[in-house]
C-alpha cells in the first residue's frame, strides 16, 4: 500500500517547459570525464591497473595527500575548449555533460570553498568558464556531473554511525549546496546537473536534504534540469521514491546499459555509455573491446526509439588533447548524423510494433516514421506491422537511396518493404508516410 513520502519528487513526473522539451529533443550528448586521474591514466609506480581510470586512486590505495599532488603538475597546454566544441558539433552533440569535480573531489573551477582547484595548479586559469562560453556558441546545451562523494573533503562520511560523523556530514552537505549554488551563479547558462556518487549510506540517510537541495537550485535557476541519481526520499530510496514515483528530471540509472522494453517510456531517461568496457576518465591502454562507431550509432538509436537520451563519453587526455579513437568517432558519428539526424533529434517511440531489422522513431504528432535498419534480414524484406486503422501511403529512402524499394501487402496492415540490391556499411533510414485512409486492395481481411 501507499507509504507517506513527503521528500519525494519535486517537479512533475513529466516536465512540459520548454527547458525540458529542448533536452529531448537534444536526444544526443557527448560526456567529459576529465580530471586529476588523466595525469597517471590507469598506471600507479609503474603497474597497469584494468579498473576504471577514474578510480585508479581506488584500485592503487593511493593516501588522498599523495593523490592530491598530481595538482602540482595539471598544466593542460593543449586545452582548446574550442576545438572540444567544434568535434561535439562535427559530431552532431546537441548537449554536453563535463565532469566539474569527480570523486577524486578536484574542482575543474575555482571554488571558493576549497583549495582543491584549478587555481592550485600550474594552469590557474578557470577551466569551466571557456568551455561553457565555446560549446553554448556552437549552440550545444550545457549540463554540469557532479559527484556527491569527495574522496579529499575531510567531512565526507560513507556512513554516519556516530554523533561525530553526523555532525561532519552537516558541514559537508553546506558545502555541496554552497558548491552548487556557486556553480549556477557563476555559470548561469547551465542547463542542468548531472549527479553522481550518491549510492553510500550518508546520502541515502539525507533524502530530506536532497529534496530541499533540488528545490533550492531550481529556485536559483528555474527550468533547471536535474537527473534522478541526485534524489533519495526520507526513506533512503533512490532515483524513484518508496512509491515509485520519480525524483529528479530524468531516470538516469542507465549506465553502460540499456534498456530492452517499453516499461521505461513511462518517464524521461538517458543512458551513458564508455567506448571501451568501462572507462571513464582517460586510460592510457584501452583493454578488451572497444565499441565501433556502428555499435554506438544502433545504441543511440535504440535510446530514441524508447524516448531516451543517450550520453557519450569522452575522456581527455592530462593536456586537453582528444585520443585517436574518440576522435574516429566525431567523424564517423558525425557522417551518420549528417545524413541521418533527423532520425533522432525531436523524435521518439513511434508507437509500432518492434521488428527484429532495427528501429521506429518519429517526431510525435508526424505522419512520417523512421524506419532505422541495422540488420537486413537474409530474405531483404523489411516487415511492418501497422494498427489496423493504419496503412502505408508511401515509402522512400531518407537521403541518399541505396536501392530500387518495393512494397507488398501480405496481411492485414501488414507489409514488407522490399529492399532489392543493397550494400552499406552503415545503418540507414527509411521514411513511411502512414494514413488512415484504406489503401489496401481489400485482398485480406
Ligand atoms: C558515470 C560513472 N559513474 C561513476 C561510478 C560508478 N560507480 C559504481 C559504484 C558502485 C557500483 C557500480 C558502479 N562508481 N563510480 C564512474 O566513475 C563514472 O563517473
């Protein structure tokens, strides 16, 4: 039965301003791990650690005052927030989510609320300002990551099994919301936050906190878009409070994984990916698989056929600079999307019947569906199964045809697209134009 939840959602469970229309119709964006961790970049005194590189201080048990050294040498020369929003744009990003202070606790800007900054470094300067100012002219949105858990703050606590740690948590929650707040007054065009490291039983217990803290930042900046990792209730639920209800703007527990059904279009969502298995922050030896553009491209399209967004990393190097494979990506990404983009911005679950060749999106309210192929079947006939009021009016490639396509009725609103003589390397687009009006021959009934 129902419990009393009084710190549960804030904002409705499906916002309609327009700040949260544009981060959907966004579908697409690029995540920056980019930290203190890029320096060693997966290797501790020499030794190769597989983990993700962003934890690397983790895996190695670094002390936090030696991890902390590695802000005498962050001096990121090849730093060019520019040319990181030109590839984002090449790319076909509409949004960006850069890691303004990861667990390691390093703030990207400087904070006046704690020495670990950017300005205790050979850089000095002010890493966030010119990336906010570079990606919002190339016309990407801006969103800041956030991690809750800091590795260096001393009143951090994973658990507050004492009146002492009770008493550090309260100073470390008034510094999460003087950091906060300081984020949105000194960088008003952010669009949203992205939370992370919220898992640990000192969170959990502050569900009362999380719920004031989100009230508190969309009252400093209203339309501010938040993800549902940030949020637990009074009773230590996460994400979606003890009555399922969702907190936050978007469920984001979507991480290196998507989802399969249509049981998520009930609220928004996004999915974050790693190129390779899982890394994050910048590793100087990728191991195992690395996903090729083609695995990514079906990814995100999976995501906007279920009304998701999808989020991919990125991981800079410790001088600013984008690896060789990242760098295939924005240009192979950025082909598809050149071509195909319209398969994915504004459009979302098309409302058909899934079929094993790939993917249906559309634009809500069109006429027209996007048929995404990723797996042309042996027998190159594509099926579709309509509504019975609904039927085919016309078909044609979107961009540039591949083949001579024809169409067969073979049941009740149901049809194969005959897609003859067809070699690609890439998914492509077809586009139905559907109608209400009977086109059939009235050969089934
Ligand atoms: C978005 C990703 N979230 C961070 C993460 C995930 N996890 C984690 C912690 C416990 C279980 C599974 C995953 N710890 N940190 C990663 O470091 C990266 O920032």
């Amino acid at each position: 039965e129902k419990k009393e939840v009084q710190y549960g959602p804030v904002s409705p469970e499906k916002r309609t301003d327009p700040a949260m229309e544009k981060w959907r119709d966004n579908r697409f964006g690029q995540f920056i791990h980019w930290g203190l961790y890029a320096i060693p970049a997966g290797y501790w005194k020499g030794k190769y650690y597989k983990g993700a590189a962003e934890w690397l201080k983790s895996w190695a048990k670094v002390p936090m005052n030696e991890w902390a050294k590695l802000a005498e040498e962050f001096n990121p020369e090849q730093y060019d927030p520019e040319e990181w929003a030109s590839m984002a744009k090449q790319m076909g990003a509409r949004y960006v989510v850069l890691t303004t202070k990861h667990h390691e606790g390093f703030c990207l800007w400087p904070s006046q609320y704690t020495d670990f900054d950017i300005s205790n470094t050979p850089y000095q300067k002010d890493l966030l300002k010119p990336f906010v100012e570079a990606y919002n002219k190339a016309g990407i949105d801006v969103y800041f990551y956030y991690s809750v858990l800091d590795w260096y703050h001393p009143d951090w606590r994973y658990a507050l099994k004492s009146e002492e740690d009770k008493q550090a948590f309260e100073r470390f929650k008034t510094f999460t919301k003087n950091q906060l707040s300081e984020l949105i007054e000194r960088y008003p065009s952010v669009k949203g936050f992205w939370f992370d490291g919220t898992w640990d039983a000192s969170w959990k217990a502050s569900g009362q906190f999380s719920y004031e803290l989100e009230k508190h930042m969309k009252q400093l900046k209203p339309g501010l878009i938040i993800n549902s990792r940030m949020r637990a209730d009074e009773w230590g639920s996460r994400h979606f409070d003890s009555n399922g209800q969702m907190m936050g703007d978007y469920a984001s527990g979507w991480e290196r994984k998507l989802p399969t059904d249509t049981s998520v279009l009930h609220n928004d969502w996004e999915a974050c990916m790693t190129v390779p298995e899982n890394q994050w922050g910048y590793h100087k030896n990728w191991e195992g698989h690395v996903k090729t553009p083609t695995e990514l491209i079906e990814m995100m399209v999976r995501c906007t056929a279920l009304s998701g967004n999808f989020l991919l990393n990125f991981g800079p190097k410790e001088d600013g600079s984008i690896r060789e494979e990242e760098q295939l990506l924005v240009k192979e990404i950025g082909n598809w999307m050149e071509q195909y983009g319209n398969a994915i911005y504004n459009c979302a679950y098309a409302g058909l019947e899934k079929q094993d060749w790939g993917y249906f999106t559309r634009e809500p309210g069109s006429k027209t569906v996007n048929m995404v192929v990723c797996n042309i079947p042996v027998n190159k006939a594509l099926r579709i199964q309509l509504p019975k009021n609904l039927f085919i009016q016309h078909y044609e490639y979107m961009g540039k045809p591949l083949s001579k396509l024809t169409l067969e009725e073979i049941g009740k609103n149901e049809y194969f697209i005959h897609l003859g003589k067809v070699k690609t390397k890439q998914p492509f687009v077809i586009n139905i134009q559907l109608t209400s009006e009977k086109t059939d021959n009235g050969l089934y009934q």
